[in-house]
C-alpha cells in the first residue's frame, strides 16, 4: 500500500495507471500532508487530468446525441372540404325526375316513411283531393316550410299505378308544389256527374266513427266538387254543415252564431 504522495516512486505508478484510477490517486492526502497543508502534484498529470475530461466530455456529448431519437417531420393532415348537398344520386335523381329541384337540398324530416300517408289510386281509398288535404295537414304537423322537401315527400306517398304515372312523366316538367298537386289532381282525382255530386252533398252526414276533422275534410272535399254555376252560398254552407252532426252537436254549432266556416 502507497504510503506518501512525495515518495518518487509513486508518480511513476501514477503515470502507469488508468485515468479513473489516476483521478482517485490524485485525491489521495497522508494525515501527515494534511497536516502541514501541502500536497506534490505531478504537473504531467494534471494535463492528462483536463485532456481526459475533455474527451470524456465529447464522448459523453456525442453518445447522448445518438441515444436522442430523431423527430420525424410533422405530416399536414389535409382534411377534404365537405362537399354541400347537391341534388340526389342516379337512383334517387331518377325517383325525382319530373320535379325541378334546387342545386342545394333541404334534409327531409327523420323517419318519414313510417309518418306519411300513401296513396295508390284504388277505388276503395281515400279521393285524389283528400290525399292532398292529409299532405297539407301533414306539412303544417311537421312545420315542412322548404318547398323541395314538401315536393319529395308529396312524390314519396305515390304507390302503384300513381308512381308508375309520375315517374312516367318528362323530366323537369314540375317546378312547384302547386303544379304537382294540380298535375296530381288532374290525373287522379275522380271527376263526377255535376248531379251526383249536388246528390251527394244534400245527403252528407258524418260517419258514427269518423272524427270531426274527417268529416270536416270530407265535407269541403264534397263542396269543392261542385260546379261553380252550381255551388251554394257560404250562408247557406253554414247551415248545412251542422246537420251532418247529431242534433246535439248541431245545436251547439248553431248557437256559436260563427261569422266564417273558419269560425265554425
């Protein structure tokens, strides 16, 4: 074991040793030299003291610089434009050919096909005229106000012969929901003999199960039938239209003394 810093000897073993053993070596004092407060250094030692932190500062540098890992280039993620709703696809253009319809489409309401009423031109169904007064009643329950929803839905109630009829027709030939129900009407609504109309509105009652505003509808369906040269007064409308009650009911609609049908 080394005793003393001073002795020549020991300098030698220094020089000869590793820098990590140097570095602890040169640490080292005797109690003795402590003491007096003096230490030998070797001049030649502290060179390769400082030269040795120098490169093992590189060293250090350069491993922690390949140890980092290198940041890939940040990628733009390039969202595509939502396109605006144009006119429909092929399939469904084709159901709406005959109607002229906006560059831009208004959503149709949520779950209407189990919401709209049908129609497919039997004799046992409901008339032309009361399909359209249900499509009215309709626009109105669903507040429809954008007239190429109100025009695709009226087109999605047609059911057999009546969708054949449509989807026959030229392409872009209805441009407003008034044409289509004209058009519609034109075609489908059920033309009586003037007599046979005024027959069927003397004797108009309503229904034990039918409810008011059916029997309502029914009425003035009836009533709009008739030939103008032939149609009654509003006044005297307004005393036929109780009778189609019951007694009862027919003198509490009396008793209101309304001014319009409205009122009524």
């Amino acid at each position: 074991m080394l005793k003393s810093h001073s002795c020549p000897d020991i300098f030698e073993y220094i020089e000869e040793l590793e820098f990590d053993e140097q570095f602890e070596l040169s640490l080292f004092e005797t109690k003795s030299e402590r003491a007096v407060d003096s230490t030998v250094h070797n001049p030649q030692f502290l060179v390769y003291l400082e030269t040795e932190r120098a490169n093992r500062s590189i060293d250090n540098y350069i491993i922690a610089q390949l140890q980092t890992p290198i940041a890939s280039p940040l990628k733009t993620v390039h969202t595509p434009p939502t396109p605006s709703r144009t006119n429909p696809p092929r399939v469904m253009a084709d159901r709406f050919a005959p109607l002229v319809l906006p560059q831009i489409l208004d959503d149709m309401p949520v779950d209407y096909q189990s919401k709209i009423p049908f129609f497919d031109g039997t004799p046992n169904g409901i008339t032309a005229q009361q399909h359209v007064d249900r499509m009215v009643d309709f626009y109105e329950l669903h507040e429809i106000d954008a007239e190429n929803v109100a025009m695709r839905l009226f087109v999605q109630t047609f059911a057999g012969e009546v969708r054949k009829w449509f989807r026959g027709l030229p392409v872009a030939r209805i441009a407003t929901l008034a044409d289509l129900k004209r058009q519609f009407l034109n075609r489908w609504d059920v033309k009586k003999n003037p007599l046979q109309i005024l027959s069927e509105y003397d004797k108009i009652k309503r229904n034990a199960s039918e409810l008011v505003q059916d029997y309502c509808i029914r009425f003035n369906t009836v009533y709009n039938e008739i030939p103008d040269n032939l149609r009654p007064p509003v006044g005297l409308v307004m005393l036929k239209f109780p009778d189609g009650f019951d007694a009862d009911m027919a003198y509490q609609l009396r008793e209101r003394e309304p001014a319009t049908m409205e009122d009524m």
